[in-house]
C-alpha cells in the first residue's frame, strides 16, 4: 500500500476520526478554561481520572452512559479544586495544574490498588460500539469515518458545534470570553468574576474526563495506567493551534489523530521495512509542532490567561 492509497482508504480516515475523538473533548475542556482566563495544566491528571472512574463504574455495574457521568463529576471535582486554589486564592496556575496533575494520576493508581488489590490483569467491560447511521454511513469514504462510529464520537464533534455556538452567540459565552480578556470590565457590570472562572474551570475539566474515559469505553475494554500517554499536553498545544477557537481546535484535533494514523499504516508498508520505528512514532508530534509553529504566529491570546483577578485592584 502506497502513501496516496493510505490517505484515500475508508479505513485510514475512520482511524484517524476515532483517535482524534478522546482528544476533541480534552482539547474543549482546557478551551473552555483558558477562554474565561485559566490554564489548565492539570488535564493529564484529569483525563486518567476519568478514564478510571468511567471504567470502574460500568465494572460496577453502571450503564455505559452512567459510567461517562461519573467520569464528568470526578473530573469536575478536581476541576473545583483547581478553582478554589487558582481562582480564589490566586495560586500560581502552573503549580496548581501541575499539583492537580500528580494528585489525580497518584489517586486514581492508589485507588485502583485498593479497589483490585489482587488482579495482575484488568477486568474488561461491554464498552460501547460502531454505530452506523443509515444512509450515511453508505457515502464512500467520508461515511465510515463519520457515521460508522461509537457515540462518545458524535457525541464529541456535537459538542465543539453547540461550544462553539455558545461561546460566540449567547450572553453566557460572551461573558466567559470577556472575563479572560478583561476582567475588570465584567466586574463593572455587576457579574462575578470568581464564579464565571470557576464555572469555566468546572465545566472545562469534566470534558477532560470524558476525553479520558473516551478510551476506556469506547476506544479500549479495559483499563491500564499509561493509556492517557501524553495526550493531555497535546490537547493544551491543540488550543494554541486552533487559535482558542473551536472549530479550529476541532480541526487541530484531526490533524494530529490523521499524522498519528498515518504513521502506524506507513510502518506496514516497504518503508517501514527500511526506516527505524522510532521516527515512525516521532513523526505525528514533529508535524505537528511544525504546524503549532506557523498558526500560533497569528493566535491571539487572551489578554487575562493566567492573570489573577482580584476585585477593587486596578
């Protein structure tokens, strides 16, 4: 298989939309945050938390869909504690994230030695499956990579429309991007500061969860501890890159998941026969700072990221 018939299979695009999908969420979630004025470094954390905490509920005996619940609320829990120390205390938001990070991977590998203190291999689950939507699914190409897929998928590409329609066409999302560009203007209008940060914070780090548990109940069966691999600080390069807008950062999401897809397939062709594996697994992440570097010349950040706001100071 040549490189043109790589990139022109059904199957290729299919991959390259099921790997982009965890990212898609994440990539949202710390969007949300650094809209309203607060990075997130705590996203790799988050999304080994909800991978967990998914997986280990529908092990329980939840539904699916409960399994991706439980995710959302342990991921917004530490997106609260992230905004109490970083909101409202005014913590350095590199620390914070940081901290969030270890405490969340270091809670969810305790917890699973609690919880499975004798298992050498993890349980695996019902997760969820390809469903495909009639009619569509049908179109060549584009329609097993789009409508041949697991729901979290449709559930994903869904929710960068409906952010991207509340961050620029309602007074909610008109208010979360102006409190990360000017907080002191929200703040003369009468409106919290604090609790919209907080929100955005909260709201921003269940997605991540979700993004986490995506690979635990849709993408794998089964859980194990360094299944996030990295894809939290990709999802942190991917706002960047998508100039902290969403359609751009959905497209980012893509992008990098196809570089990624396209590595593995090219490993099983002639040249993979001839070129060392290491450089077939550093090509998606050299792509795509390459591509970070040329569209973060012309992103704009906003003017309040990482700018703690403290009512009645200039």
């Amino acid at each position: 298989m040549d490189v043109i018939e790589i990139l022109m299979s059904a199957s290729f695009w299919a991959a390259a939309i099921r790997i982009a999908s965890p990212l898609i969420f994440a990539t949202l979630g710390e969007l949300v945050c650094e809209r309203a004025g607060v990075l997130n470094l705590g996203i790799e954390g988050i999304m080994v938390a909800g991978a967990f905490a998914g997986w280990i509920a529908v092990w329980a005996g939840l539904p699916l869909w409960g399994g991706v619940g439980v995710a959302m609320v342990a991921g917004m829990g530490f997106g609260a504690l992230h905004g109490v120390l970083s909101v409202l205390f005014g913590l350095s938001q590199h620390v914070v994230g940081v901290g969030i990070t270890l405490l969340a991977t270091s809670l969810t590998f305790y917890t699973y030695r609690v919880a499975l203190p004798e298992v050498s291999t993890p349980p695996k689950i019902e997760a969820f499956q390809v469903y495909e939507i009639p009619i569509l699914s049908k179109i060549p190409v584009i329609g097993p990579a789009l409508f041949a897929q697991t729901p979290l998928t449709y559930l994903a590409f869904g929710l960068a429309g409906a952010l991207a329609w509340g961050l620029y066409r309602t007074p909610l999302g008109l208010a979360i991007r102006a409190v990360g560009e000017s907080p002191a203007s929200v703040a003369a209008q009468g409106l919290s500061v604090a609790a919209l940060r907080m929100g955005a914070v909260i709201f921003g780090s269940g997605l991540m969860a979700v993004g986490g548990a995506f690979l635990t109940m849709s993408a794998f069966d089964s859980f194990f501890f360094d299944m996030v691999n990295g894809r939290g600080w990709i999802c942190i390069a991917l706002v960047v890159f998508g100039a902290w807008r969403p359609g751009k950062a959905l497209l980012g999401a893509i992008l990098f998941a196809a570089f990624d897809a396209f590595q593995i397939r090219l490993q099983q062709t002639g040249i993979g026969a001839h070129v060392p594996y290491q450089i077939f697994l550093m090509m998606p992440y050299i792509l795509s700072i390459l591509a970070l570097v040329l569209m973060s010349r012309r992103a704009s950040v906003p003017a309040a990221l990482m700018v703690p706001f403290n009512k009645g100071e200039r």
